[in-house]
C-alpha cells in the first residue's frame, strides 16, 4: 500500500479535526494546500499563529472580540432587560444579522450531552447566575440549536430561570421560509400547525 | 451587520480557497481552529511552514515525494513498458493502492478545459513527448476523471500518442461495485450494458 508522504499524512490528521472533514475531504485539502503559492502559506501561517493573541472571549458574556471592550456588552447601546442564551460564540452574529434583537448576550460553555458525559457541572452555571443577578432582566432568549443537546438544555436552564420569576421564551419552531411541505419532516409540520397563526 | 473580527475574516476567506468549502463551512472552520489548543495550532504551523521544503515533486514524472529519489520511478523494480498518465500526483497513490499496475506513472499539469481557458500549450506536452521517447512503451493508460475536460484530454492525448503507435487505453465505465441500477444514471448505464461481459 502506497502511503502519502509523512508531512501529507500528518496534514491530513490536523485537517481531520476540522468539523465535517471525514479522510477523503482532509486528503484533498492536503494536496490543495500543497498547489498552494508561498505567499498564501506564510499568510495562513501567520494568521494562526496570531490567532491567540489577536481574539479575546469576553469575561462577562463570552463572546470573541479583538479589541477590549466586548461590542456585545455596552448597557447603553442595548437592552439590558433581554438576554440571550447561546451556545456558541458564533450565533451571536448570526441572531445579531437578523437585525431585529438588540439585547444582551451569554454565551454557555457547550449543552448537556448525557451522551459524551457532559452533566450541568459543564455548563459553568456561577457565571451564568451572576449574570442574570447582574442585569435587570424581563426576559431570556434560549436560543440553542433545535437538537437532542439543545432541547435538554433550554429545559434545564427554563427550570432555573422560571425559580427566579424570569419570562423564558425559545425560538419558534416551524417552517423555514422557502420550504416545501413535501420536504418537511412530521415533527416541524406538527410544530408548525400547532403554532399556526391568523 | 455584525461582522466577525478581522482575523477570522480572513481565515475564512483563506479556507475557501479550498476545495468544495463554501462560505458557511469557511466559518465553522474559522470558529472550530479559535476552540484548538494552542498545541494544535503551532503544530499546523509547523507543518505549514516546512511542507514547502519536506516535499519535492519528481522532475520525471511529477509525483510527489519526501525523499531525492522519487519512489514510483525505479525502472529496475517497475514495468517500464506501460504508463500511467494522470491529472494530478494525488491520484498515483489512489492507482497504486489497487495493486494491480505496477507500471510508470506521468502527470500532467492538469487538463485541457476550454471554459478556463486551458488549452494544450499548457499540458506542458514536450515533458511528456519526452517521457514518451524515453520509455520502451507498449500501452499507454489514460486514467483522468471520467469528466468534461478529462474526456477532452483523453482524446487529444489518444491521436497524439496513436500517431506513435502506442496502444491508448482508458479506464472502463461502468456500475461501481456495490451500486444498485435504480441510483444509476443512464449514461453510465448504457456504458455498462454495451460493455458486457460473458
């Protein structure tokens, strides 16, 4: 069996970390990366090595930045009667391009997965707590993904929240715009007529 | 808008550049790499910076390599009478793992295509006309994708090498092992029933 050339096969193992890289995805970035010119390697390079510390996550509500002061955290410019719950820092920009939320964030540090072992204790609920105590909250957005992890902890975390006599609300669940009933599955469709509106 | 920090901006637009990654895997690339440990990421660097010098593509037959001698061109332990001809040095590998061609290998550089303006001045043809002289060649295998321009590149190979008199073959079309013939298309299928076999 003819083997890749050790740098290849290192390459591809890194490349494999990556989310949704099987073997044969990480094998054709590695080849590519090799038809790559100089100066795209040494900026890629440089990039990651700046990487560290060029981004910082904000303490209060985890979000990246890279400069001091978090642009998801100034009480002026925001509502500080809203909170939304995340799981990753990267949904923040994706509810922040909606346009339509202008409160704050926190971002959790991942979701309960009975399955890969990852209980409450995980979740770091004293920065949470502290949060909540911190701003004069009305309402909190649990806005996580629509799945097995997300759902267990948008219900954890309702408990929690409902104990401190805070409106706990999570995204809708329904039809994406531009779909097909045809291609709807029987669980979003039941959502979407139980929720139905005039 | 919310825009991402600078430096994940650019991540993503270096990850597009390879290949199938569209903007939206760019940036779960972009915020998986801020998740590494900072092991993983001086490991990608290093291996970024060195696969420059650590590779060396075979003056013969543009294979690559790790080491001087190119490991696919020893004629004392390979088939010198039957080559190989490629569009890319990933491909050899995916060749010599059947374990069923122990002959030369040559790729070209890449393959005619009119759309982008690729014609045969740059196949870099005297290389190969070369490697052609040199070989006591009885059979030339052309084993490019069955695409568009690896079509294109078989039949203008096919007269140059015929006008040789070297037997041109081309790898058979037909079912994939393990394929059922409802998922078939019907070119592939008429491929495989005009070449049936008792």
């Amino acid at each position: 069996m003819a083997s890749y050339p050790e740098i290849l096969q290192k390459l591809i193992i890194l490349f494999r970390k990556l989310p949704g890289v099987g073997r044969k995805t990480a094998e054709r970035f590695a080849f590519q990366i090799i038809s790559w010119q100089k100066s795209d390697i040494t900026f890629f390079t440089d990039l990651l090595q700046n990487i560290g510390s060029a981004l910082t996550f904000c303490k209060t509500c985890g979000a990246i930045s890279d400069s001091t002061a978090c642009p998801f955290c100034d009480e002026r410019l925001r509502n500080s009667s809203l909170l939304c719950i995340l799981a990753s820092p990267k949904d923040i920009y994706t509810i922040e391009n909606t346009r339509i939320f202008n409160g704050m964030y926190h971002v959790m540090k991942g979701l309960l997965s009975p399955l890969d072992n990852r209980g409450p204790e995980e979740l770091n609920l004293p920065a949470l707590e502290k949060r909540i105590e911190t701003l004069p909250l009305k309402e909190v957005i649990l806005a996580f993904d629509s799945t097995l992890e997300g759902d267990a902890t948008a219900l954890f975390l309702k408990d929690l929240l409902e104990r401190k006599n805070i409106l706990v609300t999570r995204l809708a669940l329904g039809m994406p715009i531009g779909s097909s009933l045809d291609y709807l599955d029987e669980g979003t469709l039941s959502k979407a007529l139980a929720s139905r509106r005039p």
